[in-house]
C-alpha cells in the first residue's frame, strides 16, 4: 500500500466539500457597474469594441439602472460622451449645471437615491486635447489641472455622486479635491483614487465609447509605466494619507501582482477596474468559439477578488448578476 499521509484531494472530492472549503467568492455586490452616458433622448447605441456595452441617453440610463438594481447591483460609475463642439481646453462643460453629465447625476438620484453613483473626475472627456490635464505649450501641467478638478469635483458632489473617482493621475490630486470637498461641507462624499492607473494599451475600447483620446502624444507623462509596481507603493501612501477611501489598481489582469501588492501594505479597501481591452478580448474570443465565454468571465472575477480587491469595476457585470440570478 501506497503510504500517503496528506491528500489535498480529499477537499476537492465533491461540489459540496469544494463549497465548503472554498476561500474567495464573488458577489454582486463587490461589482461597480460602468456606464456610457449620451446626449438625447430614447437613444442606445452599441460600442463597437464592446459587444453587449451600450451609450445610454438619460432616459434610458435610468431604465438600465432600474434593471440593474433589481438584479442586486447598487453602485454605478457613470461616463459622458459629449460633443465635440462643447470641448475646449480647460473642459468647461464639465462645470456646466444644465449640462448632460451633472444633470443626469441629478436626475439618477432623484429617481434612486439608494443607489450608489461614483463619477469620473479628470478633464479628458470634456478637453478639447484629449488629456486628463491642462496643456500647455505642449505639455500637461499639473497644479493648474488641480484647480479645474477640484472644481469638477465639487460641482459633481453638489448634483448628487457618492464616490469620486479622480482618474487624471495629477500629483497631489486627491488632497487638493477632499480638502474642497470638506470645505464646502461635502465630508460624506468618498474619493475613490485611481491609485496605479497604468499607460496601458488596454483602454482602446473605452476611447472608442467616449470619443476621449488624446490629439497628440501619450498619456505616459502622468499615469504609470507598466514595468513598474513599487511606485505604486509610493502613489498609493501619498493617496491614503491625502485622504483617499478606495485605492484602485487600474487596468486589473496584468497588475494583480499590483493589487495584491496594495492589499497587503494599506487597509484600505482595493478596487481593480476589469477595463474594457479585457472584456474586448474575452467577448472576441468567445464569438470565434476559441472560448468559453462565461467560464472565462467568472475565473477572471474571481481571480481579481484572490488578488485582494474588494471592489470589481467590471462590464460584465450586469451579466455576472444575471447568471447569479
């Protein structure tokens, strides 16, 4: 007789033991739904690079959010696409109150004042040079850009966010929005930092949904260099001590050593944005038939959550809740 003292299989020998002695599971509630918002009215379209992803106007948005929560997601982070016509250097329509973004806002928390909107602080959608930051003379400054987001920031917590999510990866950033938050008595508000936001080529598809890429050069002046996961230590203790609530780990697959990296140096809670290049890939392969397509969605949710995020911003996740259902 074979004498084998220790047999891991013994805890894999049925559904219900492998249930049993499961460690990480994936909840709905862990999920942060992004969404495309768009001028007009009664309009859905489909982003080409994101099959099953849609630009809501208004109207719409709000029937998406409805269905949405019925299936247990309550935190949403909306995104504009707005006319080219409205962009301009210094991203003024991002301060406009009758505008598309900050009226939605509104109206959101008017019809579902349960539910959680986070919104996106960084000058990109609205910028006439594609950048989440001023430029001049060729370059993206960065205490000037401070200003601008933190106005931004502010005019968002007055129409209603919950969570702030800064994206523009300008130093000093997070300090700048939560001290005008607190002094205009907005201290419940959350700042949710993109802590490592990587200059990735993962973003493509998103890009695509805003209309948001830069007209000249690069992001790499400003968010980080993918060969690099230390300095994510130092951005991530600068964000936390300048009064972050979140610090998330931003695209996910190829930076979960990052997110375990944070989880285990800093208690508060990690986000990873699952970003749309990972769900083109898996939505791609699915439709070529190389692929399981749920299969593959579900192990990378779960993989993200083993890393050591708590909170998953995720496309697929009106799908996950559905198949939860």
């Amino acid at each position: 007789m074979i004498n084998i003292t220790h047999r891991p299989r013994r805890n894999r020998k049925s559904a219900a033991i492998r249930n049993l002695v499961q460690e990480n599971e994936v909840r709905v509630n862990d999920l942060i739904f992004p969404l495309f918002l768009i001028e007009g009215k009664n309009k859905k379209t489909e982003v080409a690079s994101m099959p099953g992803i849609f630009r809501f106007s208004t109207d719409l948005l709000l029937k998406e959010i409805e269905t949405c929560m019925k299936l247990g997601i309550m935190t949403f982070d909306i995104f504009p696409s707005i006319s080219d016509k409205l962009k301009d250097k210094k991203a003024s329509e991002a301060l406009n109150k009758k505008g598309l973004y900050l009226n939605a806002i509104k109206e959101i928390k008017k019809h579902f004042p349960e539910a959680m909107i986070m919104t996106d602080v960084a000058m990109d959608p609205y910028s006439s040079d594609g950048h989440d930051g001023l430029v001049k003379n060729g370059k993206i400054v960065n205490d000037e850009t401070l200003e601008i987001l933190a106005k931004m920031a502010l005019a968002q917590a007055e129409a209603g966010a919950d969570i702030l999510g800064p994206s523009d990866m300008m130093d000093g950033r997070v300090g700048y929005i939560r001290e005008t938050l607190d002094e205009n008595g907005f201290t419940d508000v959350s700042i949710m930092s993109y802590t490592a936001k990587y200059a990735s080529a993962f973003y493509g598809p998103f890009r695509d949904a805003l209309s948001s890429a830069p007209k000249f050069g690069d992001k790499k002046t400003y968010q980080m260099n993918p060969a690099n996961s230390k300095e994510a230590l130092i951005e991530a203790d600068l964000d936390m001590n300048e009064g972050a609530d979140f610090l998330m780990v931003k695209p996910a697959l190829s930076y979960m050593d990052v997110i375990k990296l944070l989880n285990d140096n800093f208690n508060l809670p990690i986000a990873a944005y699952n970003v749309s290049g990972e769900y083109a890939m898996v939505k791609a392969a699915a439709a070529k038939g190389w692929i399981e397509g749920d299969k593959i969605r579900d192990e990378i949710l779960l993989s993200l959550k083993r890393a050591g995020a708590s909170v998953i911003l995720t496309y697929f996740a009106k799908e996950f809740a559905l198949a939860k259902r």
